[in-house]
C-alpha cells in the first residue's frame, strides 16, 4: 500500500478511527513515537504540531497495531483498515 500524504487520505484515516470504538485526539506533548496509545481506554493521542505526513505516519503504524471491530466499519473504510491491516500482515 502507498501512503498518500494529502489531506483527505488523513481524512479517511481519521474516519476509521471515527466509526470505531477508539477515540483519536490531536493534543501537544512530547511524545517519544509523536502518539500516545492508551489500549485500556480506547484513545489514540497524536501530536498536534506534527506536520501532515507527520500525522498521516502516526495514525498509519496506530492502525497497524489495534485491533478494530470491522463490522462498525463502512464499506470503504473496512476495505481501507484491511489494506492496512495486511501490510503489518507482509512485513
């Protein structure tokens, strides 16, 4: 899969995130990965200042690792979350 860095594919990034159970919020910190991953929560916390590519590669490698109920999911955005999911899948 090839990362798009424009604003509407962080659009349908953020839109997974939406229609999921994790809760995504962009706040300042100094977080070592640029996010932080609260599991037992269900929130996702990027860096605000983060450049687009920046936040794009953030919510990118957080989708990777979580787990998302797919069938909360649309059809476009499922489609998109396993394209994802099977590229931690290849490496």
């Amino acid at each position: 899969m090839v990362l798009k860095y424009t604003r509407p594919f962080l659009s349908k990034l953020e839109d997974i995130f939406a229609e999921s159970d994790f809760v995504l919020r962009y706040e300042k910190g100094n977080f070592k990965a640029g996010y932080c991953l609260l599991k037992d929560m269900k929130v996702a916390v990027v860096n605000k200042y983060y450049s687009l590519e920046g936040k794009i590669n953030c919510l990118y490698e957080i989708l990777r690792t979580i787990a998302v109920d797919e069938s909360r999911l649309s059809d476009k955005n499922r489609a998109l979350y396993l394209d994802i999911r099977k590229q931690d899948n290849a490496t």
